[in-house]
C-alpha cells in the first residue's frame, strides 16, 4: 500500500540542480523526481539490511 506523506524537505542547491537536470531528462515534474530519487534510496538500503541480516544468520551457524 502506498501512503502519500507531504513533508517539507531542504535540498540544497547542488542536489537541486543535480534533480531539475534528472527531472527534464526524464520529462518529469521535479516533485515526482524527488519522490523517485527517496522510494531509490529506500530500496538500496532494504537490499543493504537484507545482505546484512543474512551475513548475521551465516555468522551464527559457524
């Protein structure tokens, strides 16, 4: 289920940059953009703690 949570968020003006270019490449709103870049990072760190939850199982059946 996706929850839509308006939050205000401070970008500095370097990643603000780095996102409109991202957003026009991609030939979406800049909003949409940054939802995108946030459900990314997610992602990347489920993958993370999941490596790590299964480097700990391993660790405890040595």
């Amino acid at each position: 289920m996706v929850k839509n949570i308006t939050r205000s968020i401070r970008i500095s003006p370097d990643d603000k940059e780095l996102l409109d270019l991202l957003a026009e490449h991609r030939g979406l709103s800049f909003s949409k953009t940054v939802n995108l870049a946030i459900e990314y990072f997610i992602a990347h760190e489920y993958d993370l703690i999941r490596m790590l939850k299964l480097k700990k199982l391993e660790e405890g059946e040595d």
